[in-house]
C-alpha cells in the first residue's frame, strides 16, 4: 500500500514512518522538518510542508492509497479533505484523544479538560468534520502517551468510555494501531479508542 504520512517528523509519526517500511508499504513522509527525518531508511519519498497548506498537501496525496494523519486539528482535516476529494485517496485515518467522547474516570477526565479544553474542542471539530465528508474515514483515539518501548499489543474497544486497557500507551503502539487501522477496510467509518495493553 502506498501510504503519506502527515506529521511524520513528530514523535508518533516517526514510528509510523519505521513500521510502515517494515511492513512493507510504500511510504512517503509529509512534514515541516524534514531534516528530522535523515536517519528513516526506506522512504519512498519526503515531502516538505505544512499541513494546512493546500497546495503543499494536494501535491503530496496524488498517487497515494491511504493518508495516516499523525497529528490532528480541524485545519487539518480540512486541508486533507480537500485535497483528498479533489486527487487523492479515499482512505484517511487521524488521530485524536480518547479524552474527547470520553466521561469517565470523571476526574482526570475533568481535569484534561480544564488544561486541554481548546485542543480538545479543536479535536472534537475535526472529527465531525471527517464524520460529514464521503471520505473513508477512521478516528484513532490514543490515551495518554509516552515514548516507552513497545508492547506489541494494544486494548481496542469503539465506546465513549475504555472498557479495558491501561492509561498508557507508549508512542510506538499507537502507530501500530495507526497502521492497522489503514490496513483494515473494516474499520471504515469508525472511532475507535486505543489504550495500552494491562
């Protein structure tokens, strides 16, 4: 599969951009800095931008398959959107927060809300966004990250609330949620939440 991956100098995307090689895909990297990404082996090809630059985004989707979106936002998604009705893939997956549907434990969740309340609402806006568009869509809603090695293996459920899993999850896991989720028709149209494994 050819995969773009959007914010792949941050930290989550630079796992996304090793697994994704290593499972085979073509993948190509999108990012502000592509200098961060000189020691990645593999890379079909680097693109330099911003994300909410339609241009720059338009040019880097043709000939793509799928789109992971390793950082989030309602510029965005919209860029992408965009770009994608216009010449690219159908396929687009973006994280988000498990913070954002989520009401339960009440007080850390309370909490992310008082410190995160406007990414959070910015998260909730790009979700709804990708929820409208004829897009096949997939939200990942990671829990708390962390840059710890891998586990391997993650807690996934579809609710508003975990139903399992721990409150960390290491960086490294998340991608490979990210990729399975590209990989996996099944999960068109979907929010699914990820947690770390217990």
């Amino acid at each position: 599969m050819r995969i773009l991956v959007v914010g792949a100098a941050g930290r989550t995307g630079k796992h996304v951009l090793t697994q994704g090689v290593r499972r085979g895909h073509e993948i190509t990297a999108f990012a502000r800095s592509p200098e961060k990404l000189k020691e990645h082996q593999g890379l079909s090809a680097v693109h330099q931008g911003d994300a909410r630059d339609l241009d720059a985004v338009r040019t880097a989707v043709q000939g793509q398959d799928a789109v992971i979106a390793a950082v989030g936002g309602s510029e965005i998604a919209l860029t992408l959107i965009t770009a994608m009705r216009e010449s690219g893939p159908r396929r687009l997956v973006m994280t988000s927060s498990r913070s954002v549907p989520a009401t339960r434990p009440r007080l850390p969740v309370a909490l992310a809300w008082l410190f995160l309340r406007t990414a959070y609402v910015d998260l909730a806006r790009a979700e709804g966004m990708l929820q409208a568009s004829d897009l096949d869509w997939s939200v990942v809603r990671g829990t708390m990250l962390n840059d710890k090695p891998a586990a391997g293996r993650v807690h996934v459920d579809f609710a508003a609330n975990a139903t399992g899993g721990a409150m960390q999850l290491s960086r490294a896991d998340y991608a490979m949620a990210l990729l399975d989720t590209a990989e996996d028709a099944g999960l068109i149209g979907k929010a699914l939440g990820v947690c770390g494994p217990k």
